[in-house]
C-alpha cells in the first residue's frame, strides 16, 4: 500500500491511500498530477510506502531531475530526408 501525501504549512497530510494492486508508476503519475494542479495548495508533494515508509516520489526532489537541456535537439529533423528541414 502507498499513500500520496502533501505538505502545506509545515505539516504533512494524507490526501489518498492508495491499494497494493495498483503499480507505483501509477501512484507517481497521479502524485505528479496533484503537483502541477494550481487550486491544491501544497509546499510539497510525496509518495510514501505505507509499510516501510519509504518515499518513493517526492516533489522537490524530481525538480531537481527536469529532462536533459537538449531534449529539442531533434526539432525539425525528417527522419525521411535524412536530415534537418531547414538543411534539406
């Protein structure tokens, strides 16, 4: 079992407990999609194991992780021409 929980104004508070059936990258989509909801107002955003406590996921540590500073470095390529359009 895991929990989404969600830091606000120095405390932490259970906002879902989710089954054990359910996959952790499924909790940790939903837990991102709390995150990026602007009328949830939170400092923070975690996913917990329920048995161990382990965080899982937590907000302000995958901010750190963004995605890679060329990740827009195939913009523009035709994988058909071989090449960049504005090259061709």
């Amino acid at each position: 079992m895991t929990t989404i929980r969600v830091y606000y104004k120095g405390k932490w508070e259970t906002l879902a407990i989710i089954d054990g059936g359910v996959p952790d990258y499924t909790v940790i989509d939903m837990a991102m999609a709390i995150d990026a909801d602007p009328l949830i107002p939170h400092d923070n955003v975690a996913v917990v194991d329920q048995i161990n406590g382990e965080v899982l996921w937590d907000a302000c540590s995958a901010a750190e992780y963004d995605e890679p500073a060329n990740i827009d470095s195939d913009v523009g390529f035709d994988p058909y021409m071989g090449c960049f359009s504005d090259d061709c």
